[in-house]
C-alpha cells in the first residue's frame, strides 16, 4: 500500500496491473487509476471475466499488488460480501456463523448478540437463526454471507454480486438495507450486473478485458444507451402466451402429486418442502420455474431429474433428464474447458469426430467460442464464464429434456440474454428445457411459468385442461443417489444430533459432556484386565443409552463390528510372546493358543467396544458448536480454538463438496450404474481428485472469509 492522501477519497488506485498467471495473453487488470470518496455508493459493472472481482480482492488485500498501488485511508474497516456466498460460512449454525465477527472484534457478549440479531433481522433470517448453516438454500446463504459482514460493522462495503441469488423481493430488503448503511456514512461498493445497481448508485465505474472503460456518474451511465446495453443487454421480450399454446404437443415429463421432505422433518407433512406437486412438460417448450429463495425449486429439480426420491407420487418420463446445478464449480472436472465439455459425452459413448463436433456446437452455444477458450484452464474462468462452461457441458449430452437450476446468475447482461436465447433456440430444435429464475423478466420470457410458494404449485397449470392422455412411465431414480443420501445423512449427523427428542446427555453443558467423554474414553483405554474392562464396557453401554441409541441399535452394532475384531485377534495371537510354562490348547509352527493370549484378545476387544461406543455416543449428543463451546473453557488460546471450529466446519463442507460433485458425476455419467458395496466403493475412485481440486478451492476461500471477517484484527 502507497503512503500517498489523497483528501477525501477512502480508497485511491494508481496505475494498477494484475496478472494471475504469466502464461495468460490478457491481464486480469492493466493500468487501472480511479478513486472512490468516503461515504460515497459505487456501482462497479462491467462483463464477465473484466476484472471487478480481481479488483476488490486487491482492494482488500487478499491477493498481492503487482504492478501499481492502492491507497486506502487508515483506521477503516472493509467487509466483503464474496461472490460465492459458500466459501463466506466458517461456522456450522445460522447465529453462530452471524456472530464470529463480531467476536473476533472483541465485543462484549451483550454487543455481539445484539449485532447478531440485527443483522439476521436485516436480511429476513432470525427464525433460522438455530439452523444449520448447510440446511440453507443457496439465496438463503446469500443473506447469511450479507448478514456476517454486516454484524463487523465495516466502514466500506463491498458486495461482489451480493443479490445475484435473490429473489426480487429480497433484493429490495438488500436495497432497503444499502441505503440504510449509505445514508449513516458507510462507503458502499456494489459489483454488479444489475441495472438496478446503477441506479441506486451515486457513481459508475465500468471495466472492460481489465481495463477502465467509464468512470463518472450514475446520470452519466444512464444517458449512453451504447454504455446500457453493454452492461444490461438487450430488453427481454415477454412470450405472448396463448391458452391453447400446447395443444398437439407431445407431453414428455410429469410430476403426479409428489411430496417430498428431507429427514429432519419428514413426520410432519405440514413441513413438507414439497406437497401435492403436479404438474406437465410438452416437448419443444420452454418453461420458467420461480418461487421465493429457500421456496424448493433446486429440490424440486433433483427430483425431476432422478437424484432424489418422492416420499410420495411419481415423477413420470423416457429419461433421466440432465441438470444444470446452480453451484457451476462443482461441476466441473477437467483441467481445461473443451475437455471439460466432452467429459459427459465421453461418458456415454461419444467418439471422435461426432464429440469434437459436439463439443464446438456447446461452446459455441453458450457464448464461449471454442477457438478462444477451448484451451482455457476451468479454473482461470470467471465466475460468469464459469457458469456458461458448466451450462456447455449439459448441453453436450444431446439430452431430449434439460433442466437449468439459474442459469443466468451472475451473468452480465450481453451473456444473460444469450443464454435465454440459446435456451429458446434449444425449445426450437425440439428439446423440452425448464429453467429456474428469480427474474420477472425472465420468467415472462418463457412459453408458461410455473410458482412455488409455501410448498405448493401457486399457479395451477394452465394447460392441465387439455388431459394429454399419452402415457409416461415412472421414472427411476439413479441407483447411485443412495449415495447422496447417505453423503446428506452424513452432514446432517455433523450438524447436531439428528434425535427428535434431546437425550440426557445433550442437556448437559458442553464442557461437562467434554469431561465426561474423556474420563470414560481414556478409562476405557486403560483398562488392563477383563473385570475393568468389562465394567468399562458397561457404562459405555449406559453412557450411550443417555444419548438416545436403543439398546438393539447397539446389539446390531455389536454383531456387525465383532468379524472385524475377531479378525485382528487372530494376528494378536499370532505375534504376542506366550507366557513361559503356560498351557498351549494348540499349537502350529509359530501359531499358538494359550489362556494368556485369549485374556489378552478378549480384552482388546472389550476395550475397542467401550471406546467405540464412548465415541458414538459423544459425538451424537456433541454437535460440533457445543463441541467448541467446551473447548473454549477448558483452552483459553483463541487461535488453537480457531483452528479447530476451522476443522469442524472444514468436515461437513467436504461432505457437501462430495455431494455436489456425485450429483455432477451422475448427470454427468461419471459413475454409471452402481450396485452392490463393492461398485460403491469402486465409482467413489473418481470422485477423489476433484474433491481434493475443491479441498484446496475451498481452504484458501476460508481463509480468506476469516480474515475478512475480523480475525487478524487486534
């Protein structure tokens, strides 16, 4: 950072160049000079790939100054509202995500709950202030993201497309809230793509292939329809929808009456996520799929596409229909971007000249011609580009029904309206494409929209007067979704208990759970004759009936565990020295069996059961919040306790990558069929290298969301 004032500008740029890689032919940002006054709200904008993320990331000092230099003035505190809302959580609950700022600043407990409660006020989340962070929608997780810089209280506010996951009616509480913060003195920096960020801001700066393109007021911008059409693209015009438009058609999909819950709230229909959903797809038909964030249009679309099941009624179709998801970065495997493309393709037989074609033909759909980007690293993308590669690769299966799950978010304007274009295009040829959206306009875009709202269709279907007769039948779900259910119940037990009711061990404070838990443990572990061990073994039993398990849980558990110790008993007896004199029942070679050898194997496996058990038990009852809450009266070092929340969280995310990149995988045809445990195990193989891709993604975003949120503060 430069030394240099300059009078009332919070942050000033100086001829500021940044390349990520030498290899790249163009600079993510060359020779950029601007200035942005204190108190002042700032609509950066430009298209995909332009350099707006780069830009506040050097603003906020989480990459290296290259070339050039950034001046902001002292004492100021910046928050960041990432791109990815994602890699912005570091903690497993709603409040507790909400407050880690707060108190890293130091704040008194009073303080820090009360600035959680306001900023989860602010963006509408305060009745899931006890949720799970990984129970929330992606828009949800937009707010949570919003509301943890917000908690921080930052003197400049930077949102990298804060709203791009919102609904219109969230989007105006956002906006309500920027104006707020604006109006009270806050430095407001919105990269966007959204008209309506220029109008609500003071000034406008544009940026184009890294370069500055436009620098002066939001009146400004607003007078150049050449500058307007550059960033919000062309007007959408809304389809002239006829009541008998899809008379003749050929229905291709149907849901009859699905309801659908996860888990947590299966028991209770009036929780379902889903209830009573019918509805129909016509070949050569574009649908739009809205409802507010959170309402249930990504499940809905897993549904449809054969990664979940109903609890009740069918979901009816010829095929498995391909999904876009709406995380774009899990889905993608290859290193570069045409190969990345044919990965589907590949995987369903596609050979030489027919997949070069195919991949060419989707590159090209999408707005990322293959002779530009073709060789382009997957990871080198931007965001946007990101997201249209993501789009190419469902494209490319050369499926007959294709679901996208927000395929514009975070698009600029010129790749918003080509996107929905080429969805229309693909509707021409034949295809049959359903697409979520939280834009109106968008939505008005296609031949029919269908609303979710409180679980239910709000807009019956118009055309479900004409009683298609034709026939589906019932569509499988994938036989490796069991998977993702398992994967699902995985990070669920790693958010809390999973019990309905709270077992006793769970009424009890944390650190005394913590106490307990390593006096048996490590009791258990020093058990050294059969006696002790047995007793241990006892109340490890009864430690686990305290946490809810039935007693035939336990028997189960008992019998399905016991080959396995009987299995390393037999190499015990094997290499342990018999006693000298002792009585040998048999004995072959170096193999012997002797009184001593049996106490000794017995009692191993007492104690391996009365750990095992003492660890089932702690970690049902021990959700990881209440585990570092006993942690952080028993360590009074906040780094090392740091480190472990980081490791906790760091352990359900890396369930959810592996969620993410199986569903990918299975529309994708990566696994194939799979039955039996051993081809389970056998399709996890590929799965491993871009979890680990997204490991190292994912560490470096939490470290980064970490330090923006106060933790290297003083």
């Amino acid at each position: 950072m430069s030394d240099e004032q300059t009078f009332e500008n919070i942050i000033t740029v100086k001829a500021l160049s940044y390349s990520y890689s030498v290899m790249d032919s163009q600079k993510a940002l060359e020779n950029v000079s601007l200035a942005i006054r204190e108190g002042s709200y700032t609509a950066i904008v430009g298209s995909n790939g332009s350099g707006k993320s780069t830009l506040c990331r050097l603003i906020c000092g989480l990459l290296s100054i290259q070339t050039g230099e950034i001046w902001i003035a002292p004492q100021k505190r910046i928050g960041l509202v990432f791109q990815s809302p994602k890699d912005q959580i570091v903690s497993s609950k709603v409040y507790r995500d909400t407050a880690f700022g707060p108190i890293n600043l130091r704040l008194k407990p009073s303080e820090v709950e009360l600035r959680t409660i306001e900023s989860l006020s602010v963006v509408e989340l305060l009745h899931k202030a006890e949720a799970p962070t990984n129970s929330l929608s992606l828009g949800q997780t937009q707010k949570l993201a919003l509301a943890g810089v917000i908690a921080i209280n930052p003197d400049i506010l930077i949102l990298d497309e804060a709203v791009a996951m919102l609904d219109s009616q969230s989007r105006e509480s956002v906006y309500e809230l920027l104006r707020m913060l604006h109006s009270k003195g806050k430095t407001i920096i919105h990269i966007a793509h959204d008209l309506r960020a220029v109008e609500e801001a003071q000034s406008v700066i544009v940026l184009e292939k890294g370069k500055l393109f436009f620098d002066g007021s939001s009146a400004e911008f607003l007078k150049s329809k050449q500058l307007l059409q550059k960033i919000t693209g062309a007007p959408l015009e809304a389809c002239v929808r006829k009541k008998d438009a899809f008379a003749g058609k050929e229905k291709v999909f149907s849901f009859k009456d699905v309801c659908f819950a996860y888990d947590e709230s299966r028991e209770r229909p009036d929780s379902f996520l889903l209830n009573n959903i019918s509805f129909e797809l016509y070949k050569g038909t574009l649908t739009a799929l809205t409802g507010v964030s959170g309402a249930g249009k990504s499940t809905l679309l897993e549904l449809g596409a054969g990664l979940l099941n109903p609890d009740s009624g069918e979901v009816c179709c010829k095929e498995h229909p391909a999904l876009a998801q709406q995380n774009c970065a899990a889905a993608l495997f290859e290193a570069f971007a045409a190969d990345d493309v044919a990965f589907g393709p590949r995987n369903l037989g596609t050979k030489g000249k027919a997949l070069v074609d195919l991949v060419h033909n989707s590159m090209d759909k999408v707005g990322l011609p293959f002779k530009e980007y073709g060789e382009r690293s997957s990871i080198g993308l931007s965001g946007g580009e990101q997201r249209r590669l993501a789009i190419a690769g469902i494209i490319a299966l050369n499926k007959d029904i294709l679901f996208f799950d927000e395929p514009t978010a975070g698009l600029d304007g010129e790749s918003r309206i080509n996107i929905l274009n080429m969805l229309r295009s693909l509707a021409q040829e034949g295809k049959t494409v359903l697409y979520t959206t939280h834009h109106q306009d968008e939505a008005d875009f296609a031949d029919e929209e269908i609303k979710l709202e409180d679980g239910k269709i709000e807009n019956p279907q118009s055309q479900s007067s004409l009683q298609n007769d034709a026939q589906l039948p019932p569509m499988p779900v994938y036989s490796a979704s069991s998977m993702i259910k398992s994967l699902k119940g995985a990070s669920a037990s790693l958010s809390g208990s999973g019990w309905k009711v709270k077992s006793m061990l769970e009424k009890l404070p944390p650190v005394v759970r913590l106490i307990l838990f390593f006096a048996l443990f490590v009791l258990s572990l020093c058990a050294k004759n059969l006696i002790f061990s047995s007793v241990m073994l006892g109340l490890s039993i009864v430690y686990c009936l305290f946490a809810n398990f039935r007693f035939k849980r336990l028997l189960k558990s008992f019998i399905k565990i016991l080959p396995f110790l009987c299995f390393f008993a037999i190499f015990q007896i094997m290499f342990r020295q018999a006693l000298p004199d002792e009585v040998r029942y048999t004995s072959w070679r170096f193999f012997t069996i002797t009184p001593s050898k049996l106490l000794f194997c017995l009692n191993s496996i007492l104690r391996t059961y009365s750990a095992l058990y003492c660890i089932s038990a702690f970690f049902v009852s021990t959700p990881e919040q209440d585990l570092i809450d006993g942690f952080k009266i028993i360590i009074p070092s906040r780094n090392l306790i740091l480190v472990l929340e980081v490791i906790f969280r760091f352990i359900p995310l890396l369930v959810d990558e592996a969620e993410l990149i199986i569903k990918t995988q299975i529309i994708r045809g990566g696994l194939g069929k799979v039955k039996g445990k051993l081809a389970k195990i056998r399709a996890l193989i590929p799965l491993f290298v871009p979890l680990i891709i997204r490991t190292f993604r994912r560490s470096e975003a939490l470290a980064d969301a970490i330090v923006m949120r106060g933790f290297h503060e003083k």
